[in-house]
C-alpha cells in the first residue's frame, strides 16, 4: 500500500511486523524487508506515525 506524506509517497506492504522509532528515524518492517524513513523535525515523524496509525 501506498501512503503520501507531505507530497512524498511511502511503499509500505501490508502487513506491517514491526515499527521502530529513534526521534527522527522511523523503521518500518513488512513483508518486503525493513524500510527507514528519515525526517528532519520531530514533529513530522509523530505525524507519519499518527497516519500509519489510521491506515
């Protein structure tokens, strides 16, 4: 499935195993393999958080 964030699209399969957060760094494993997303303001990590949440 494909999520888009502030004008950028994440490719994330379902289902998700596993999520891992440093402050800024996002870790999404799925069945693919694991994918890191970097973000420059915490904020915007705890906003994609909240929209993977509510996928």
């Amino acid at each position: 499935m494909s999520y888009t964030y502030q004008g950028k699209v994440y490719a994330i399969k379902a289902p998700v195993k596993s999520i891992s957060i440093n402050k800024l760094n996002v870790v999404v494993k799925d069945q693919t393999g694991s994918k890191l997303f970097k973000f420059t303001q915490l904020n915007e990590s705890k906003d994609f958080l909240a929209m993977l949440y509510q996928a």
